[in-house]
C-alpha cells in the first residue's frame, strides 16, 4: 500500500539528523494532516532558506546578507577569534551574551575515519585571518569528545608559530551538578582545569 508521493517524502526527512524510518513516517503523515495553507508556508520557508541564506564569506556564520551581523558590527573586537565547529555553536555561544569578539566556523570535525580532514574544513581560511596581524587570541570552542579535542589540538599546534594567545574553553561539572552524578571523565577534566581562587 505504498503511495509514491508519500515515499519519497519521508525518504527526504530521512536524511535529517537524527532522524529514522519510523520518525520520518511520523512526520509526512503529520504533515499531511496539515491544512494547505500550513504546508504551503512550510514549503514556501524551505525554498526561501536555501536560495536566500548562505555562509558569511568571513567567518562562516549562515546570513542572508553580504556580511554576517556579527562580523558586520563595528562594537566587536577582531582581535579575539572564536573557533567552532557549526554554525549552530554560534548561536550557542551567543546566547550568553558576554563572548564580544568575531567568530570562525570550521564546518565540521577532523575524523580521519570519516573522511574528513583539514581539506574538508575551513582550517586554510582560518589561518589567513590569523595570520592578517590582527587576532590576538584565539578560543577553540570545538566540542569535547575525541574529534574535538583532536581539532582543537590540530588548530593550536598550527597557530603556535604565531604571536597568538591560543585558549580552549574549559570543561568540567556543570552549575548545579552534584559530585555524586559526575562521570569520571567529567570529573577528570574539571581537575585539570581548576583555578585559582
């Protein structure tokens, strides 16, 4: 009882992340109890981000102007780089409103396994805005599992010849953790990134 139309819809949200077979069902018969009128705003939403967003073509963030905001704002300092891995990690970090500086999107994770190395990323891009004089400090704020940690120690090793301050955002119990629910790990790292009070 296969309906052409309603296969290839959820073979298209298949390929969202995250999301399986029974998910993607889920979802094309939602939208199909749709009215007309939400669907068509759906549809209208999709065409409209993917022929009108693009990458800032200075640090990566999606825009649909020539220049980002953030790269666009003149109270940002471009002396202080923060390096991600998405552009969803911007959004992030912006929601604590205290980071003032420019960011750099990677695009991604080294993972060799994967296929993915510094080719594939926007790590050439990077080091050109490093290397313009301007950037004094540089935050790698790439996730903190294996392929993280192994780019944030790629990016560091390559702006070492630099007169840069390169920095990785610390890592450890969460505010409001209880010591008796951290992982070891967790706990691990949180040791090693203490300070002094």
């Amino acid at each position: 009882m296969a309906i052409a139309a309603i296969e290839k819809l959820i073979i298209q949200l298949c390929k969202l992340p995250g999301v399986g077979r029974k998910t993607a069902q889920r979802y094309a018969y939602f939208i199909l109890g749709m009215d007309k009128d939400q669907t068509r705003d759906m549809a209208v939403a999709l065409l409209d981000a993917a022929e009108n967003v693009h990458p800032c073509p200075v640090c990566g963030m999606y825009t649909d102007l020539e220049r980002c905001e953030i790269c666009s704002d003149p109270r940002r300092t471009d002396e202080l780089l923060c390096v991600v891995s998405d552009p969803k990690d911007v959004v992030a970090m912006e929601k604590t409103r205290e980071y003032m500086g420019k960011y750099h999107v990677l695009f991604g994770s080294l993972s060799p396994m994967d296929g993915i190395g510094p080719n594939e990323l926007h790590i050439n891009a990077l080091l050109e805005r490093c290397q313009s004089g301007t950037v004094k400090e540089v935050i790698l704020a790439t996730d903190s599992d294996a392929k993280g940690d192994v780019t944030a120690s790629y990016i560091a090793k390559l702006l070492r010849p630099l007169d840069i301050t390169v920095t990785r955002i610390a890592r450890g119990i969460p505010i409001g953790g209880n010591l008796e629910y951290i992982d070891e790990v967790t706990l691990q790292k949180a040791l090693e990134g203490r300070q002094k009070i």
